[in-house]
C-alpha cells in the first residue's frame, strides 16, 4: 500500500510506471522524463521537480505532513490516465476518421 510514488529518474523512454501509479490514484512526484508531463501537471496531479535531492524532501514533507490536502492531486492524476485507456484512444481514433469522412462527403457533394 502506498500513498505517494515518487521517481526521480534521469531517463526513462517511457514512464508506464508512473502511469501505474496514477491509476492507483497515488500523488505522483517525479522528473520530467518519458512522457511524464503528459500525464502529470506541476501542482495539479501531481508533482514535476528537478533532480534534486533537497527539493524533492521538501515535497515529500509538505505532502506527508498535510495528506489530506494533497489526495485531491492523486484523485485527478487516475482521472487523467483513465483518459488515456486503449478503448478511449479507440474511440478517439475512430471518431477522427468519421470526422474526416464526413467532410470528404460533404467536400464531394459540393
């Protein structure tokens, strides 16, 4: 069990942990590396930081000292990955080609 996920990583190609971790609805403090501005924004849904060990501390003691304040950035952080499912890309993708296929037919009927 766990409330807050945090990853100070100096690489990553893709950050499906930190997606995970969203999922699970934890506040998210991590670098900005693989994706993860995508998903997480600075204060909102979590946290985006430097790598640097005082900075990240001092996150860490406001969030654990005010945990209450701080479930709200969890809470929209899995709000935002479910965003992010295969069947809503799914969806999205098919409504953007019927999208387009509409405005050929109408461009055609013109």
């Amino acid at each position: 069990m766990c409330d807050v996920f945090v990853f100070p990583s100096s690489y990553e190609t893709f950050s499906l942990v930190v997606h995970e971790a969203a999922a699970a609805g934890m506040v998210v403090v991590s670098t900005k590396v693989g994706g993860v501005e995508d998903l997480i924004t600075h204060n909102v849904n979590g946290f985006i930081l430097q790598r640097n060990s005082e900075e990240i501390a001092s996150t860490l003691r406001d969030i654990l000292n005010d945990p209450e304040r701080y479930r709200i950035y969890g809470e929209r952080a899995r709000a935002r990955v479910e965003q992010l499912t295969w069947e809503n890309m799914y969806r999205r993708l098919v409504s953007h080609y019927e999208e387009d296929d509409h405005r050929l037919k109408e461009k055609a009927l013109s």
